[in-house]
C-alpha cells in the first residue's frame, strides 16, 4: 500500500463533478490529490492526518481575470498576501506594468517569485487604444506577442478593450493580435472588455473571436451575453441581488465565474476573491455555487484541468471551511503544504527590478505658469467639453459648462470645476493636455497620480494650483506614486518606485498608505464607491464615456478627439 504524505478524515469534500459535497477520506501525495477512499478504508502509511472534523474541505479558489499591479504591488508580495485568503491561482492581465516598460518590463514582472501560481495573459492593450491617443512606454505588437506565446505561463489573451479597433477596423492591432493567437493557439481563451454593449455591436464584438467579458452587468446584459456565447466573470461591482437572481433562475453557474479584477491594497489586507464569494453567498447564491463559480468554472473556461477539483492528479489547492454560509477561511494548503497565514513584513528587495523601472519617469517639475488655462481668442466667455463623473462607478459623461474669460484666462474655478492635467512622462516632450471635471474636488486641494489608466503618464487634478503643483512635483521626485496635496502640503503619499505603478513595500505598509489617500481624497470631497479608481480611470480611453489621456480630450466610443472649448 502507498504511503501518502498527507490524509484527511472526517471533513464534508467538494465534488466539483458533482457539484455537491461528499462524505469522503482525501490523500495527498507530491503535491496532488492522490486518492479519494471512503471513510475508514485507507489501510496504507500517512506521514501526516488531518482530522476535519466535521468542516468543510473545497478546491483552492482560482482568480480567472485580475491585475496584479491594481494591488499596486509585486507578485511576491501579491500572493503572500492573498494566499492566506484562499486565492491559490490567478490568472494575471499584467497590462499596467507593460504599457510602462513593454515586453522587457512584463518579462521582469512575471519573473517574481510568489507563493501561489500565477498565470499570464498576452496584455492585448498596450495602449489600450493607439498611439495616436496616448502615449505608452511599451507597445506589444505581432512581433511580441509571438514571443510570449513561447512561453507556458502564458494561457490567454488580456482583456481586448479598443472596442472601434475589435469591430470596424480590419486591420487594426487588436485584430492582428487575435489573429496570432488563434494562429498559433486556436483553443486559448480570448479575455474581453465591453461594457454596455448589446445588439448586434456585442455580436460585431464576440465575432472577432473574443470569449468573455467582466465589466458591470445587468440581468439582461448576463443573460444576452451567456446565450450569445460569451463567458461572463461577475467582479465587486456587478454583485446585485438582481444580477445573482438571474444566475440562479437561469442556472448559469458553466457559464459565470466569480472574479476580482481590482483589488486596491488597503482591502488587500482583509481579503480577496472570499470576500466576493461571500458578498455572492449574501446576496442569495447558494454556497454550493458559489464555490463551484470560484474553484471549478474559472478553471475550466481557462484550460486548467489540473485544479479547481479535489480528485487524482490535481495539484493538492484546498481550503478548509468551519461555516459555509459566512465562507470562513480556516486553513489553506497549496501544494499540500499549509499556508503561514503571518502578515508579510519582511523588507524589499532591491535587486527585484532593474534601475530603469526604478527611474521611469522622465517628466520634469512643473510650476503655476504652466498650469494657465489659456485662449488666444479676445473672449469674455466659452463653452467647456466638461468631464462629469458619477458617484457610483467609473462611467462618465460630457456636460457643456459656460466658463468666464478674463484676460484669455478661464475663470474655471468660478464655476465650482476641477482642472485636470495629463503630462507626457515617457520622455518625449513632457507635452501637458489639460480637462476640466465635475462632480470631484469641492475643497481646495488636489490629487495626483502616475497610476493613470492605462497610459500612466502624470495626472493631477486639482482645484486650487498651488496644490496641483506641489502634487505633481512630488510624484516627479518619487518616481511615482498616489498623493493628495492641501494647503500646499503634501497630506497624503503612496510612493510607487517600480514604473510608477508598483510598491515593493509591504502590504500592511501600502495597505496603510493607499487607506490614507482615500481619505484624504474624501476630506477633498471627492465621494465614490471606488474613488481611487474613479480617479485612476479618468484616464482610460476605452471606459464609457468621456475620457482623456496626454493627447486629450475622446469620446470613448468613436475614439474622436473632443476640443477643451467648443468652436
């Protein structure tokens, strides 16, 4: 008879073939699950047993679209972190760190050590949009993305966004990219981003070969999508009793996964995809389910056969529950081996990445003149294109506002506004594009960040200039960060050294940090269900509606540039 390394008794198991719990014995062996014998009958030798006791052992849980950098950290301290939380495999779109460095900055990235697996997917938007758009540190093009479907950790293409490239422009390098894949890999999974498509744009969309999408969603939206062919990912902000109604009345738990996306670091430090696996379990899907959405789907939609199931030859991921209804984490084993759940203080390393993603930012200091809302024409008043953002979400909208002119100065803050500026950072010029917001800062102040989706040149937004300068000229000379300036102090301060996306402190440490900027971004007034991502995506081109990046102003959808002033 074998002798295992490890055997459990007396626990309720997770059958994913089942989709049920069993009552079963589970040995291990190598690092993988081994045999499954009925209660009592293993007459073999264990190095270890485990008696359940009555609690509940489930696969460890499997993360099928997440950005490991939206923690604003390295995959070492990535997955200590989340790994004490059940999260034992990802699947990982690093496209921030990418459209910073490109191939070689991504290739440094996915060379950090982590203590769960973490797989990668192609990033498909570096830029998000084109050059003509925005301006990137990277590009991945053909060339690249033949050379990271070398590599085995690569199982997927990102999340395809440029929604006007995917749908009407032939040969757009959206679609080369898709082309390669399917050219070389005809099976891989394509990752999507379209949110509020529907009709026949949503078909135009799935056509190209895209394969899922996990932006926010209706019943209506879950519903068009799963019948249409499309595996939906349901993240935080797509969790609705109504949205989860539709899962369960139409049984959809093949066809949606639960996932986390974004993670910021300061709810890094209480959870990760748990906890929307108990938000799911609040909001009325079966524990059973919602188990099945977390280990087993997100597993098979992405390929990997060897996880998401307690059965021979998997890799031996498991957590052990006390209570399924509050999805209380116990224990977790990766590999058969027991995770340390001890908070990681230990200090960084700083031969982890090389010196030129430790020196990425390449703007200089600015100063109150060249923040001057200028127009040349002798005007007493114009008409702004103006950013309106929402409380809830990172949607936004143009709103036309009637600015005073005085001496071709733009008296915006007259009319209770915020200047946002967008500077080049990449060394070609340090060009400034400037925007005006509603709905954001309504006390003096400013906020300021490197981590600007998904270009990330510097962004300030500020309403008064003296604070949007001192904001902008600390993140010139930290090399990156997330601050919040006021009285022309600095009052709050996430350096981010590694591309100006990344921190390789701590996660108690950056958890902290990023914990008082939010707060200080809402002392500033600036109230949203996710302000830093509210902040962070005023930038994204390819989020509806109304967006800009260091060439201005765009409609999302058409991708036109919009002029600040109308004519």
């Amino acid at each position: 008879m074998t002798t295992v390394d490890l055997l459990l008794t007396n626990g309720h198991v997770f059958s994913s073939a089942l989709h049920r719990f069993i009552e079963t014995d589970v040995t291990v062996l190598d690092g993988k699950f081994y045999w499954l014998p009925a209660p009592g009958a293993f007459t073999g030798d264990a190095k270890k047993t485990i008696d359940l006791a009555g609690t509940y052992m489930i696969p460890g849980m499997v993360d099928s679209h997440m950005h490991i950098e939206s923690s604003m950290t390295t995959p070492t301290r990535f997955g200590r972190a989340v790994a004490a939380h059940g999260t034992t495999t990802v699947i990982a779109d690093a496209h921030e760190i990418t459209n910073v460095a490109g191939l070689k900055g991504l290739q440094e990235f996915m060379a950090q050590p982590s203590d769960i697996d973490v797989f990668y997917a192609i990033p498909s938007s570096v830029p998000s949009t084109k050059p003509e758009l925005e301006t990137t540190g990277g590009i991945i093009g053909v060339a690249e993305t033949k050379e990271l479907l070398k590599d085995p950790r690569i199982i997927c293409l990102g999340e395809a966004m440029n929604f006007k490239g995917i749908t009407s422009e032939p040969d757009s390098l959206i679609r080369q990219l898709i082309a390669e894949c399917r050219r070389e890999r005809p099976t891989m999974p394509l990752e999507g981003h379209c949110p509020k498509y529907t009709g026949e744009d949503l078909a135009k969309f799935i056509y190209s070969g895209i394969t899922s999408d996990h932006t926010q969603q209706t019943p209506a939206s879950i519903l068009e999508k799963v019948t249409n062919g499309m595996f939906v990912q349901l993240q935080k902000k797509s969790l609705t009793e109504e949205n989860i109604a539709a899962v369960k009345d139409h049984q959809l738990f093949e066809n949606v996964a639960l996932v986390t996306d974004d993670v910021m670091a300061d709810d890094l430090r209480h959870g990760h995809l748990n906890k929307i696996v108990q938000q799911a379990i609040s909001l009325g899907l079966d524990p059973v389910d919602a188990i099945y959405m977390a280990t087993y789907t997100p597993a098979r939609h992405m390929g990997l056969w060897d996880r998401g199931s307690i059965t021979p030859g998997r890799v031996a991921d498991f957590i052990i529950l006390r209570d399924l209804q509050a999805f209380d984490v116990v224990a977790v084993y990766k590999n058969g081996q027991l995770v340390e759940p001890a908070a990681d203080q230990s200090p960084a390393d700083p031969h982890a990445f090389s010196t030129d993603l430790r020196h990425s930012v390449q703007a200089k200091p600015i100063t109150a003149a060249d923040l001057q809302l200028r127009v040349p024409d002798d005007v007493s008043a114009v008409t702004a294109n103006v950013i309106e953002i929402a409380a809830v979400g990172t949607f936004t909208k143009r709103v036309p506002v009637k600015l005073t002119v005085k001496d071709h100065l733009v008296q915006w803050q007259d009319a209770d506004l915020a200047l946002l500026m967008i500077q080049e950072r990449y060394g070609h010029g340090g060009h400034i594009a400037f925007g005006l917001v509603k709905g954001a800062l309504s006390r003096p102040g400013a906020v300021g960040a490197t981590w600007a989706h998904d270009h990330h040149n510097v962004m300030v937004m500020g309403t008064t200039i003296a604070d949007m300068v001192a904001a902008q000229n600390e993140l010139i000379a930290e090399q990156g960060g997330y601050v919040v300036a006021q009285h022309e102090q600095i009052v709050a301060n996430a350096p981010l050294p590694i591309g100006g996306v990344v921190s390789d402190a701590p996660i108690p440490v950056l958890g902290k940090q990023i914990a008082d900027v939010r707060q200080a971004m809402q002392d500033l007034g600036y109230h949203n269900t996710n302000e830093i991502m509210s902040f962070s995506t005023l930038s994204l081109l390819v989020s509806p509606a109304f967006k800009m990046s260091d060439k201005g102003l765009f409609d999302v959808k058409s991708q036109v540039k919009i002029p600040l002033f109308a004519e």
